[in-house]
C-alpha cells in the first residue's frame, strides 16, 4: 500500500528541518524499518509544505506501532518546533493522508 501524507513546516525552520533529515538517528531509522515502513520519503517545498510518501502493507497498523515506539516519542518532541500545529501537538497527529487517484502500474 502507498501512502502519501503532507506537513507543514514553519518557513523560518526550514534549513534546519532539512539539516536534521541529513542526520536521522539510526536508532529512528531502525525502528520506521521494525515497524513496517518501505520506500519512505520526504519532499519539501520552499513555501515549508512538506509532501511524505511511504509503502507499508497496513500504513495504520505501521503508523500506530511507530508513535508507541519510544525513540519515535523523543524525535516527534524534538521535532515539533518545527511545524505549524494550530491545536498543538505533533507532526504524527497532524499528518494529512491524500487520496491516491492514479497510479501507472
């Protein structure tokens, strides 16, 4: 299953977001791997939208194992300054999955 998601990232943070995504943690690299997530990549825009795409045989089941993960809880908290969240919170509850309307294959 393909899934394609968009984020917001503050346009005042966006060499640093870019910097930090040179240097993920192996240990959160691990563990997006343990949970299921394949041929996971992240695109930005210069206006700070940032458009995911990831394949996973049951992206719900892979994205609920990857926010109980403990090291997923400690990237998300040092992440969050970076993205506009009106009601608070973190880019994985501000994920917003887009429909998939063609495909070539």
């Amino acid at each position: 299953m393909r899934t394609c998601f968009i984020l917001k990232v503050r346009p005042e943070k966006l060499d640093e977001y870019k910097s930090r995504h040179a240097q993920v943690w192996p240990e959160m690299l691990q563990a997006l791997r343990e949970t299921g997530w394949r041929n996971y990549s992240l695109f930005l825009r210069p206006d700070g939208y940032v458009i995911g795409y990831v394949e996973a045989d049951d992206f719900d089941r892979c994205h609920a194992a990857m926010m109980k993960h403990p090291v997923n809880a400690r990237w998300q908290a040092e992440m969050a300054p970076f993205f506009e969240s009106p009601n608070g919170g973190t880019a994985d509850d501000h994920m917003l999955r887009l429909e998939e309307v063609f495909h070539l294959d």
